[in-house]
C-alpha cells in the first residue's frame, strides 16, 4: 500500500501521534524485520569498546543537558 500523509495540513500533535501509532505498529512485528547487515558488526564493535575500557559513558541528566546546549 502506498499512502501519503498531508504532513503539511497536519499539526504537530498529530504527527507525533502518526509516529507513535507507526512505531507501535512495528514493535508488535519486530521479529519480521531484519536487522542490516552492518548492525552486527557495529554492536560488536560496541561490545569490545566496553570490554576493553574504552567507552566512557555519561549520566542522562548530564548528556539531556548537553544536548540542549549544543542545540540552542
């Protein structure tokens, strides 16, 4: 099915609304989509990063807050 929304005549409201009614719709068959074929490498890669000591990580307070400051 091919369908287009009028992103430009729908609010914000319901385009957050269309987002979390997609992403619902996906969660009840995330095991029919296959995962890409780079997605394996790069959790692995993650994985060895932890492994060796090499990922730093930050409190969610913290990174919200920096986050916020790079985008003002």
């Amino acid at each position: 099915m091919a369908g287009t929304l009028p992103l430009g005549k729908m609010t914000v409201e319901d385009k957050l609304r269309a987002m979390e009614e997609l992403w619902d719709d996906l969660l009840r068959t995330a095991k029919e989509i296959p995962s890409p074929s780079w997605h394996r490498d790069v959790l692995r890669a993650r994985e060895a990063r932890q492994r060796d000591g090499a990922s730093r990580y930050v409190d969610w307070t913290d990174a919200k807050r920096r986050i916020r400051e790079r985008t003002r």
